[in-house]
C-alpha cells in the first residue's frame, strides 16, 4: 500500500516537472519558441536543476542502484551522472537530479553529520554535497529511523545512468585517432568541438558550485545570486575549464526590476554603512568571504587571495567537483559580456567550432597558458575571432553597436559603478543576416591569412564598430574592451608575444595552404598519417625562430641540471621534479641531457686551455649544492 501511494506520489512530482519543462518552453520568448533559450533562460535553468540535485560520493557507480532505491524515497529522480575525481586513489560520485527543488531538500536534510556517526568533532554544515554509508553502519547509527530504512529498501525500476565517467575527456592519443577518421577538415573541425566542448554534466557541476557559494551566505543576504559567466556558460568553454563566478549580495545579476512594493515601504532595514572606498570595501567583504568558503564548505580547498588586482579574486579548487574556481564580487560587465559571447555562439553554427580550433592551435604552439601572463588570453583571442567574423566582406557576426542601437526598454543593464551593458537581447530585433556560405575550413584559413597581414603595430580593434581603429596607446596589441571603451582587452600582452602570434599565424596559414595536397589520401592513408587540422596542432619540429625564445619563462631551471650529477656525487639532497606527464618528463630529461653533454665539453674545453676557469666552476657547483 505504502509502495503504491509512493509511487503515485512519485508521478504526481514528474507530472509537475513536466508541466514546469513546458511552462518553461511556452512563456519564452521568440528565441526560445525556436529552441534557443536566451542567455538569461539559460542561466535561470541551470540554477533551478541545480536547486533540484545532490551529490552524493559513493565507492564505485555499481553503488547505482543502491543509492537510486534509497533517494528515491524523497522523490522523483529524473537523471543521474557518475563521475570520477582522481585523488590519491579514484573517488566515484553520482549527481542526482529531482524532479523537484524541496526533493532534493528532503534528501539533504534527511542526511546525517560524520561527527554524529563517529563522535569527533566536524563543522555541521548544511550543503548538496553527500556521502553514501554502508547499510549496516547506517542501521547501527540510528535505530529511531528503522522504519524509514525498511521503506528505503522497497525495490524501484532503476533509471538508467545518464553518464558514466562523464567528466573524462578525450586522450590525446584518442582524439587523434578520431581526427584521423575524418573524411575532411570540416569533418576534423566539427568533431573536435563536439568531442572537446565543456558538456552537460561540467555545466550542471559548476552551477552546483556556484549554488553552494549562494547558500552559505543566504541567512544574511537572502536576494544573493552567484553567477557562473565566462566560458563555463558562453559556450566557448571546453572540459575541464575553469569557473569564473561573480558573488552579488543585492538580488542578482539578471535581476532587471527593483520591487515597487519596496518603494513604497514605510519599514526600512537598519544597516551597517559601507566604507566610503569600494574598493577597499570589496576586499574586506572578500577577505571574509574567503574565510568563509575556506572554514566552512566542503569540498572548497587551496583557497587563495588575490585582493590587488584589478579585479580582486578569490581562487579556490573544489576537490568533489574537481574545479578550479575564480570568484569576483565587483566585475559584473565580465558577466555581461560572456552574454555577448553567448548570443554570438548561438547566432551561428560556426562560430563556436571555429574559437575552439583556434584556441586549441594557440594551445598547441604555446601562445596561450592557463596561467595569465603577458600572453594572449583565451577572450582576446575569441574577441580576435568574433572581430574577423564581423569584417568579412558577408559579414558573419553583427557590430556590438548594432545590437546596442537595437537595445529595447527591457534590456538597459547599468552595473553599479554606472557601465552600460545595454545591448538588444533577441537577435530579432538587430535584423541581422548572413549571406556568407564558407565552410569552417575556409574560414579557419582566412582567420591565419586575416591576421597575418593585420597591422597590430597601428591599428587597434574595435568589435563595437566592426573595424580597425587608430590605436590610443603604445600597447602591443589593443582590442577595445566592448563594455568598457576605455580599456583595452589585451593590455597585458607584450611586444614579443604579439610578434610570436603574427609568427605563428603565418605558420598555420602556410601548414593550412599546403594541406590541400592531403585532400588527396586515400581513407587507408587518412588512418595512418596526420593530416589537417593534427598538422596545425602538432606544433612542427622544424625551426622556427623566435623573436622572445631568449623572454620566456625558463621551463627548467639551469641548477636543475646539475642535479643528476650532483645527486651521482652523493653532494645534493634536492628532491626531483615529479612530472605527471611521462612526455613531458621525456623531453624535460633529454633537455637536460644534451645540456650536461654541451656543458661537460665546454667544461673539458675550458680546462684544457685555463685551470683558474676550473677552480671557478667547481666553486659556484658547491655553492649550489648547499
Ligand atoms: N572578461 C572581460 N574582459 C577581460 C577579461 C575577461 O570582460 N579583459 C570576461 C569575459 O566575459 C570572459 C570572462 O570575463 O569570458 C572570464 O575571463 P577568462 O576566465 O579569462 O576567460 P574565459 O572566456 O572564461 O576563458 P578560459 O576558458 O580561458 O577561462
Ligand atoms: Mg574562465
């Protein structure tokens, strides 16, 4: 009787969320009629899932069917992913999905604190992130709840697993295999967007990272929002990027109205004042925060500060998601512009495929570094891409001033320190078509053509107004900042590093040209040798010279070199390197074996001809071993 009345309750929650799902569909607008959520849709859809799932880490995903039968006494579970985080060993866990937010309430506050089971001492917070215990530990631990333990265990036709290992991406080796496979470029183009692109399970990840931030501080600022933006939600993201996340107290960011009803109100609240320095202000608020998330939060570890940049972070790594994360409080246009980038992804098919191969051949030949430094970043050069969309001669993407020009009541957006992120949210409205038919391999090579012969040296660039412009400054690169004029995007990238981009955009303009004789291999051929877009990748061996070769970071340190040698003579007690790439480590090692070659002959070279050149160089090795 108990499993029938369950079970009706269980459809009745899956006949709401199906009710919601085309609520959902039937009150968006134009865009969405089409199937193309808007920005806002998107990023309100996310949230919600995420305010319907948990997380729960189990021993391995044959712990499925277990977990399904016991959570789905609290309601219905619409989907289910496993994945895995490497740690010391592999740690397994399984994001469930309810039909309903106050479901996935019920499974958490019906979950137990470690310190209650063990009688040690932990923080009892409240949080979706869970772990399964053993049935006999459970049933020794708590008695009282027996009856809802024999309830649990009544048997229930297990949905199958959305994803297994879901958050594992392509091998290299493996994705050269399938690149191999392709029938053209094209092919090579599109499958290496689909295999590489952040996927579902990574989107509803950070979005459950984001949720826990808001949660922690909901007692006190009930109207916080914290906002995934960046490539975790542009749609220019791939597997295992970071998540940048902006944390506002005051109602969110999408939030367009301010309640009349407020206005009105002859109740105010008492506050504390703010400091009359924002920007000081924001660190303080911030540097708490950061204590916050670092004492109390499961999951969030190795926070770090980062208080006197420009735009103050707090970075962190969340070790049951596997995520780095960056949070901001004061960089709102950041969220508006990953909108931009969004509605250009979603305009047309071939813009988010073609930013990915580029950003995966500026990988490849070490243009860009996940570090930030004073090379091109990831957003200067989807900006790069986005620019030579909008000048070509059929223009695949709209000026920003058209959709700015195009903006209705409804979408003036104004941050808090007064910049203007109004622009025209339904593409509709911008009357925007294109006529241009190239295919993404045509594309691609006019991209390396385009900015071969771009003039960085004069002219800065402008998305808002789709063309070159005088450049203000004497920086290396200048792409105007489309929500803040007056800064410039790449600021931070160095005459070298420009230089090295114009280098190796002739390099893939010349790799791209000369492979139209591989247009001729036979499928047999195709399978056995790179062609396409893997020459472009595999950066080639042959010479070329750099104008910052002698700039870069060193990758090894020169005392490095002496280590083995030193380590030979008993004489040093430097630990080694623990490289976790093995091709990495290969390289590193013959590096420093030619090294020690060339310096043992100049070495022996020297002590021929001096011996006071000898004395000197046996003092400055023990120096170094001390
Ligand atoms: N951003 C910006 N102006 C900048 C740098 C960044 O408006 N000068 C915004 C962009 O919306 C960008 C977001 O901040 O998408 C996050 O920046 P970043 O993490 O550097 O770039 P991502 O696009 O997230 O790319 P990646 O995958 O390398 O993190
Ligand atoms: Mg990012």
């Amino acid at each position: 009787m108990n499993t029938l009345m369950r079970r009706a309750q269980q459809l009745q929650h899956w006949r709401t969320y199906c009710i919601k799902q085309c609520a959902v569909a039937a009150t968006g607008n134009e865009t969405a009629a089409k199937g193309k959520p808007s920005y806002e849709q998107f990023i309100d859809s996310r949230h919600q899932q995420a305010e319907r799932s948990i997380v729960v880490q189990v021993s391995s995903e044959k712990s499925y069917n277990e977990l399904y039968n016991y959570c789905s006494r609290f309601g219905h579970i619409v989907s289910a992913h496993h994945y895995t985080v490497q740690h010391e060993d592999e740690l397994h866990y399984l994001l469930l999905e309810y039909a309903n937010a106050s479901d996935a309430s019920a499974a958490i506050d019906s979950s137990a604190h470690s310190g209650e089971l063990s009688g040690s001492t932990s923080v009892p917070v409240r949080s979706s992130f869970l772990w399964f215990r053993a049935a006999a530990a459970a049933a020794a631990g708590g008695r009282r709840s027996q009856a809802k333990l024999s309830a649990a265990s009544a048997q229930h036709k297990t949905l199958p697993l959305t994803t297994v290992a879901g958050t594992q991406s392509w091998a290299p080796a493996q994705l050269q295999l399938l690149l191999r496979g392709a029938k053209s470029i094209e092919e090579q183009l599109q499958l290496l967007y689909e295999h590489t692109r952040l996927n579902d399970l990574g989107v509803r990840m950070r979005f459950l990272a984001a949720l826990q931030v808001q949660r922690a501080i909901a007692g006190m600022f009930p109207g916080a929002r914290a906002q995934p933006f960046g490539s975790s939600v542009n749609g220019f993201g791939k597997m295992g990027c970071d998540l940048d996340l902006i944390l506002r107290f005051d109602g969110g960011a999408t939030a367009a109205a301010t309640g009349n009803e407020r206005e009105l109100s002859r109740l105010v609240y008492h506050t504390k004042e703010n400091l009359s320095n924002g920007r000081s202000q924001t660190q303080r608020q911030m540097e708490c925060i950061g204590d916050l998330l670092h004492l109390f939060l499961p999951g969030v570890c190795h926070v770090r500060r980062i208080l006197q940049a420009r735009v103050p972070i707090i970075k962190y790594h969340h070790e049951h998601l596997d995520l780095e994360v960056d949070l901001s409080m004061s960089n709102l246009t950041g969220f508006y512009m990953s909108e931009l980038l969004y509605m250009f992804g979603e305009l047309d098919p071939r813009v988010r495929p073609l930013t990915f191969s580029i950003r995966r051949w500026a990988q490849s030949c070490g243009l860009t570094n996940p570090s930030p430094g004073r090379w091109i970043s990831n957003f200067s050069l989807s900006c790069l891409v986005i620019y030579f969309l909008q000048q070509l001669r059929q223009p695949i993407l709209p000026a920003i001033s058209a959709l700015v020009k195009a903006a209705a009541a409804t979408d003036i957006r104004v941050t808090e320190d007064g910049i203007n992120c109004t622009f025209a949210r339904d593409m509709e409205r911008v009357a925007f078509g294109s006529r241009n038919t190239s295919s993404l391999s045509e594309l691609l090579l006019q991209f390396f053509e385009f900015y071969s012969q771009f003039d960085f040296h004069n002219r800065a660039i402008s998305l808002n107004e789709a063309r070159a412009l005088s450049k203000p400054d004497h920086s290396a690169m200048y792409i105007v900042n489309p929500l803040e004029p007056l800064l410039n995007v790449s600021k931070n990238v160095s005459l070298e590093e420009c230089e090295r981009l114009r280098i190796e955009v002739r390099n893939a303009a010349w790799i791209l040209e000369s492979e139209v004789e591989n247009s001729t291999l036979t499928e047999q051929e195709r399978h056995e040798q790179s062609w396409g877009l893997l020459n472009l990748f595999k950066h080639p061996e042959k010479a070329v010279i750099r104008p910052n070769m002698f700039f870069k970071p060193r990758m090894v340190e020169v005392s490095d070199l002496f280590e083995k040698a030193q380590h030979s003579n008993g004489a040093s007690s430097t630990p080694s390197i623990n490289y976790k790439n093995s091709a990495m480590r290969q390289q590193v090692q013959s590096i420093k074996a030619a090294a020690r070659s060339e310096l043992k002959q100049l070495r022996e070279s020297s002590t021929a001809t001096a011996t006071s050149t000898s004395t000197s160089t046996s003092t400055a090795k023990s120096k170094r071993s001390r």
